[in-house]
C-alpha cells in the first residue's frame, strides 16, 4: 500500500478543513515547504498537495508555494485544485509535479479527462472524486451533485484513468476512520487504483485499508494531531 501525506494550502499556509468546510480551518504550519521536507525525511515516497483556494475559486492561487515544495523535495509531487483546463495542467506541470488531480471538471465535462489522458498520459492524470452519502461533491465540496460515486469513476475508466483518489467528505477532517466498505467496493467493483482520503486516525485505519487491498492512503490530520508516526507507517506498509 502506497501512503500519501497531505499538505493542504490556504493562503500560502498549511491547513486542515473539518469536513472540507472552508469556515472551519486550522493553521498547522506558516511554511508547507518545511512540512514537505519533513515528510520526505520520514521516507515518504509522494506527497499529496491540495489548492484549497485554488478549489474555491477555480484557478491556481497558491502556484508559488507549489513550485517551492517542488523543486525543494526529491520525491514526485501531485497536485489538485483549480484545474479546470489543459492550460491549467500545463502550468501546474511547469510548476515541478509530477501528476495533477482533477475533481471538479471531472463531473461537468467528463471529455475533459479523456482529453488530458490522451495528451499527458494516464500516469499523470489521477481524478479526485469527492463524496458525501455516496453523491459526488464539486466546486471545493460546496456543491454535491446528483451523480453516484461508482458510477462516476467507472466513467473515469473508460475514459482511460488508472488511479482515483476517493474521499469520503463526511469523514475528511474528523479522524473517525475511513470509509474502508465503500473505498473496498470501488475498487473490487471499477479494478482502478483507489486511493482512499478521509478520516485515517491511526495505525489500526490503514491496516483496514491494506487488508482490504485499497491501493493507498492519503494522510492528512493524524499526522499534524501526532496520531500516526509517518515513519513508522512508512516502515510498515509501503511495499
């Protein structure tokens, strides 16, 4: 199982929402750079970075501290928020990451991935599929459409993606454990790459999810409360 820490970006900071609430935020660290470096000295092997401004308001805000956190750390970066067109891939590419994640634009205009699969590669598209009560949720979770999870990333496979990072938003932020049955029927059900976000609280949680052949994890809150000692976790379940 591959694990992803998180570093989550609001104005220029790094961050948690509660729930992907914009209004319940808690400031971890004035520099996500450091917090970068700290998880690659943990033997991270990917970093998963979030635009949560770049969300909100549909185009990259916080590029800056994106390319510093690039260029600063040897170990491959994505990155999600904002992305809405092939432009904006091409300037998050520019930026130093090596994969974007496209949530959003995903759900309004399915040929959008194809697009970018067929221009950049599978390898370097991953679609975020964000949900709440099994409905995928756009705009920065601010909106829940009316579109079923499943059905949505077996869209995304015949679109050609490979890898799909699930979050259960009613889980994000809470550290009351993940959705592990749902993220397990997504990947039985689709036979994508699933990434499981949301609710990790400790080391029991990803052994739910690796027992469950859930591809990876992505790790945010347990690790800025000291619930999971990334080195630790590294040392257990990458492989």
């Amino acid at each position: 199982m591959k694990l992803y820490p998180a570093i989550d970006i609001k104005n220029g900071q790094c961050v948690r929402l509660r729930q992907g609430k914009f209004d319940d935020v808690i400031i971890y660290s004035n520099n996500p750079v450091d917090i970068a470096k700290e998880w690659e000295a943990c033997g991270a092997s990917f970093i998963h970075l979030v635009d949560l401004d770049g969300a909100l308001c549909g185009h990259a805000v916080n590029a800056e501290v994106i390319r510093k956190i690039a260029s600063t750390v040897n170990i491959p970066v994505e990155v999600g928020g904002g992305i809405r067109n092939i432009k904006d891939i091409e300037d998050v590419f520019a930026l130093g990451v090596s994969r974007v994640i496209i949530g959003t634009k995903a759900v309004e205009n399915p040929n959008f991935i194809k697009e970018a699969v067929d221009k950049f590669g599978a390898d370097k598209i991953v679609a975020g599929v964000d949900a709440k009560d099994g409905l995928v949720a756009i705009h920065g979770w601010e909106k829940v459409s009316n579109i079923k999870a499943v059905d949505l990333c077996m869209e995304m496979k015949k679109l050609g993606i490979k890898t799909i990072i699930y979050t259960d938003i009613s889980k994000d932020g809470m550290l009351s454990g993940p959705n592990v049955y749902q993220t397990k029927l997504l990947s039985d059900q689709t036979g994508l790459d699933i990434i499981a976000s949301g609710g990790v609280s400790g080391l029991k949680d990803l052994e739910l999810v690796d027992e469950a052949g859930i591809h990876g994890a992505i790790i945010g809150k347990a690790l800025y409360e000291n619930k999971i000692d990334l080195r630790q976790a590294v040392a257990m379940f990458e492989r």
